[in-house]
C-alpha cells in the first residue's frame, strides 16, 4: 500500500536565522507531520531555484512553505509558482499553503496581498474560527498558532471561504471546496524557534512588539500540532 506524500514547495531556507537544532527549515514540517503520522513520505522542491513539481498527483499534497519574500514580487520564481499555483487549481489537486504559501495561493487565484500598516505580526495570536469544518478539531471556536509576517491578504479569491478571522489579521487562512487549505500562521514553528528570532534577529523591529510576543508565548500554547492533524484529514491523507 502506497505511503502519504506530503511535497514541500520550499520558498526559502532562512539562511543564517535557523540555531544550530534546527538542520533545514524542511524539517520544521516533516517533524510536525510525523509527530501525527510516522508513515508519512515527503519531498522537498526548492522553488527559489525554479524547481517545481512537474507530475501533479492528485493522491498527494502539495505544501507551500513560509518565505521572506512577498507574494506580490516580481520575481522570477515567483511569477512562475503562481502559475504553477493556477495550473494545479484548475486540475483540484490537493494545495496547502502556509504564511507565504497563504499569501501566494491567494494572489495566483484572484485575491490580493498587501504590506500590513498594523506592523509586525508576531508571537501567539488567537483568531475565531469561521469555518463549520473546523469545529471538531477547534471545539472552543478559538486556534492559536506562531506567526511572523509583514503582509498579510486582503482579498480572497472569489470562491474562497475564510476559515478564522483575527483583529489583527482579518483573513488567518482560507479554503476552497476541499482541495485548497491555508494558513496565515506558522503551525510548524516551535516556540523555542520564535523566541529565537525574537531575541537574535529582530534588532530593527520595536521594543514593545517583541515584549508582547514574548508575553504571549509564555501565556499560549500553540495549536500547530492540532492544526497538522487538521491538514492531514482535511486532505484524506490519514
């Protein structure tokens, strides 16, 4: 019996910002995932590099990770994952996107990506779920999860539904039929890893900002292994 395959579409290796426990930002998702399912199989493409996946399976899922880019660049690599993004739409195969790979899969499809004016969004954030999917695996109504971004969507695609809202964030991720599922949120970031970057590589970002992130850290758990389990079942994986 064929095993799950979970293809990463890699949009960026943090170089310089993971610590030294950490080997490759890939392994940040394959260690959430086996943490629900040991069987799982992945591969990793590493789009920055215009490697993409070009045998599209619709038994598998297809992750677009976080990245320091913006949806909204001109980048080569970029213009080409969003086509590659409405390609593997039209054809209903299994897309999740994460952070960035929100952000992307909104702009391919219709939606639109801007510059947050609200500043950094960063720490534990809880939203209220939206979505009647959701409510088995999220019975409080509530999903808390790590995030680190500067854009966030403004639009979603036309045939999108918003699965969370925030006050911060209005659109925290989104579906479309059962084929398509985002997050604004890092479900594969560990708490150790955001305090990480709050401490070491957030010199330019302001005092009170990391000072509450780290309060909400210290308040919060975060949900990202629920949200795993979420995606697996979501897509029929497990």
């Amino acid at each position: 019996m064929k095993r799950p395959k979970i293809n990463i579409l890699l949009c960026d290796t943090f170089p310089g910002l993971l610590p030294p426990e950490i080997p490759s930002y890939a392994s940040m998702f394959r260690e959430m995932f086996r943490a629900v399912d040991g069987s799982l199989e992945f591969e990793v493409f590493p789009v920055m590099a215009g490697v993409l996946p070009k045998e599209l399976k619709k038994d598998e899922l297809y992750l677009i990770s976080g990245s320091n880019s913006s949806a909204y660049d001109s980048d080569s690599w970029i213009l080409e994952l969003m086509q590659w993004v409405r390609d593997a739409a039209s054809l209903h195969i299994k897309l999740a996107g994460i952070c960035f790979g929100h952000q992307v899969i909104a702009q391919a499809l219709g939606g639109e990506v801007k510059r947050y004016a609200g500043g950094w969004g960063i720490g534990i954030r809880e939203s209220v779920i939206t979505d009647e999917i959701m409510h088995s695996y999220f019975p409080n109504n509530r999903l808390r999860l790590l995030y680190n971004h500067h854009d966030h969507v403004t639009v979603l695609p036309s045939d999108a539904i918003a699965i969370a809202h925030s006050d911060f964030c209005w659109y925290e991720g989104f579906r479309i039929d059962h084929h398509i599922l985002t997050f604004q949120g890092h479900p594969e970031f560990t708490s150790e890893y955001e305090l990480h970057l709050i401490r070491n590589h957030a010199q330019e970002e302001d005092e009170h900002v990391k000072s509450e992130a780290e309060k909400s850290i210290k308040h919060w758990n975060h949900q990202g292994h629920a949200v795993a389990q979420f995606i697996l079942h979501f897509f029929n994986l497990i």
